[in-house]
C-alpha cells in the first residue's frame, strides 16, 4: 500500500503509518510491498467482491467516518455471506477528499479496524490517495468455499420456499432521517442500521447444502428478489404480512410495500426446499440470526407481492 507523498501534512504518510498498525496478518508482509502474498489451500475455490462507497452518493458528508468504515467492510463482507464464503483477508482503497484531514482519515481506518476485528478479517493492503472534492472509499474482500459449494443467485426451483433473514426497512428509513427527511420518528435504531449494517455471514456458512438460491438484500427486498428470480429462472411470491419489521419501522407509518423498496438492509434473502424448513431453522438458530419465510418460488418470471405486480421495485443505480 506504497502512498505518494503529499505537501499537506503529509496525510498519506500518516494514513499508511496508521494501516500498517491493522495490517498485521503475514501476508501483509507490514504493507512494504505493492501485493500480498496469501497461502491458498488445496480444494478451495477463492471468492472475491469489491463494492465502494462515495461521499454524496452512499454516505452524507456529516457521517461519522468511522461509520463509514465500518459499512464499507460490512457492505463486502455481506457479499462474501451470500454466497456462503468464508472471509479471508480483505485490500482497501481510501481515497480522502478535499477538506478532510489526518483526523478523519484516521477515525476511518478506526471503523475499518472495528468491523474487521469484529468480523475476524485481516486487512491484507490496498491503497491510498486524494480522491478530488470527495472521498470515495473502496475494499475488496476475498472469501473462500469448498469447491463446487458457492451457494449463487441461480438455484432455486418451483416449490421452493423464500426465506429472509433479520428485517427490513430501518436502514432506508435510517437514510431518510440522516438527510433531515424524517424529523418526526424516533432515529437512533435507525440511523444505527443505516451506518452499521450487520453482515450475516455466520448464517450464509450454515446455509450451505441447504439453500439452493440467495443473495443479499442491497437495493430493495423486491428488486433484489426481482434479481434472484431473473438468475434463477422462476417466479417470487412474496406475502407483505410475513415481511418481518422491527417495531420502529411499524411506528413510522410506511407502508410494506414501500419498506420493500428500500435499499441498505443487507439481509439475506435465499430459497430452500420444502423439505429442508427445519434445516433452514436449525442453520438460524446455531448463526442467532432470526429467518422468516415470506413466500414461495413457483414457474414462470417476475416477482408478486401480495398477488400483484408491484408498482415499484427498488433503488437502481444510474
């Protein structure tokens, strides 16, 4: 994670000389060279994801970065669950913005530290850099299955159940309260979900050889499951009444239709046999990740909630 140097305060340097305190696994090799060098083990399949996140776009420019670098590993590391991996070690791209300092270039690695240390994921390199008038925010996360076992959007079949983990919509209503859009609800919970997703990865390890089909819930339970039936070739029915909130989303007066809409929940959303309901159960119950079953999987394309179409389906990215 070699950085150039910089006349202002040498932030760069100082940014490095705080990495290279996190960055302690020994593939890191103490961030002196441009790679890592990772042992890979016989009769793994390496999984890798890379997501960012820009200032103004996926975060307010009066987030706490720490929060910020702390989605930024949760938003990947929800990835690498979805396809039921196993973290191994992660690179990260900072890019610092204008007007942001050796402080808040610190207190994110800090977040990055946080979620890592929490998550059990070496930071492995990566780079850094002065990214214009905002910062934009990079990692890419490498995972790893068994071979053959990365679980995928395209297998689920007709008479199938979908299932969900965790809830929805406190994230989406957490971004309306940070953008002053919600004076009128109780924030904290939400504004926690927004800025701290929670990756499920112990559940997508237990999911193996049990779901057939499953993704994360980024964009919108709807256009996500829009996405998992497309891949899948089926089509999703999915019950508004089964749609688990937490008792802050009720209070907030939306409407589940629209609660499916929003995006940032980071939720697995996963198909299973019929057959399998009790695996299903048992796999949550050993991850304490509470899963509800919302619909099924039936012939044909495109997703119903509640026997319609819906109106809408999520956040799409122009």
């Amino acid at each position: 994670m070699p950085a150039p140097s910089e006349g202002e305060g040498g932030l760069e340097a100082g940014l490095l000389e705080t990495l290279r305190g996190l960055a302690t696994h020994r593939a890191a090799r103490g961030l002196a060279d441009d790679c890592a060098v990772l042992d890979w083990p016989l009769g793994l399949q390496l999984v890798a994801t890379h997501d960012l996140l820009a200032e103004g776009v996926h975060f307010t420019p009066d987030c706490p970065p720490a929060a910020v670098g702390w989605k930024l590993v949760a938003v990947n590391l929800s990835d690498l669950a979805a396809e039921g991996a196993r973290p191994v070690g992660v690179l990260l791209g900072a890019g610092i913005g204008e007007g942001r300092g050796i402080a808040w270039a610190r207190e994110l690695v800090r977040g990055v530290g946080v979620a890592l240390r929490r998550f059990e994921v070496p930071l492995l390199g990566g780079d850094t850099i002065r990214s214009g008038a905002r910062s934009v925010c990079a990692l890419t996360a490498l995972g790893s299955v068994p071979a053959g076992g990365a679980i995928g959007r395209a297998g689920a079949t007709a008479g199938d159940d979908l299932w969900l983990s965790g809830d929805i919509g406190a994230a989406g209503l957490g971004l309306r309260v940070a953008l002053g859009e919600r004076p009128d609800v109780e924030g904290g919970l939400l504004l926690k979900r927004y800025r701290y997703p929670r990756p499920r990865l112990a559940l997508g390890l237990a999911l193996r050889g049990i779901a057939s089909a499953m993704l994360d819930v980024s964009d919108g339970l709807l256009l996500d499951a829009a996405r998992l039936g497309e891949a899948s070739g089926v089509a999703l029915a999915i019950e508004s009444a089964r749609i688990p909130l937490a008792a802050e989303v009720r209070a907030s007066g939306v409407a589940v239709a629209e609660l499916a809409t929003l995006g940032d929940d980071y939720e697995l959303l996963f198909t299973a046999p019929e057959a399998r309901r009790r695996q299903v159960l048992r796999a949550a119950e050993a991850a304490r990740v509470p899963v509800a079953r919302i619909g099924a999987v039936g012939a044909g394309a495109g997703v119903r909630l509640d026997g319609a179409a819906p109106g809408q389906l999520g956040f799409l990215h122009r």
